[in-house]
C-alpha cells in the first residue's frame, strides 16, 4: 500500500492533526538535543573558565610570594 492509498481514506481534518501533531513530536525531540548539547557545551565552557581563572590566582599570588625573582618561570 502506498502512503497515498492510506491517507486517502481518512477525512481532511485528520490528515491536518496528524501531520501537525508528528511536526511538534518531532520540534520537540530536536529542540530537546539541542539544549541537552548546548547546556553540555556550555557546563564544559563554564568549568574550563574556572579553571583558568584559578590557575591565573594561583600563579598570580605565587610569583608575588616569592622573594627573589630568579625562581620566577
């Protein structure tokens, strides 16, 4: 049977619903992986900034702690 044969059957408001109700079904999946990717992403972006930031703090007091600056990098 082809799609057309059965489709054809049916009455037109049920075609409407149908295809509008299998579009939102299928918004609504790729909508829900891309903010699960997004939100992913930006947790990791998130995390290596505050990493950065505290390895920043921590050379920038280390290097004003030491004495003498030959022990400088």
């Amino acid at each position: 049977m082809t799609a057309k044969g059965t489709l054809a059957g049916l009455p037109t408001w049920v075609k409407w619903v149908g295809v509008i109700v299998v579009a939102l079904i299928v918004f609504k999946l790729v909508m829900a992986v891309l903010t699960t990717v997004i939100g992913l992403l930006f947790n990791i972006l998130l995390f290596a900034a505050i990493v950065a930031a505290v390895v920043f703090l921590a050379r920038k007091f280390l290097s004003s702690s030491s004495g003498s600056s030959s022990d400088r990098w």
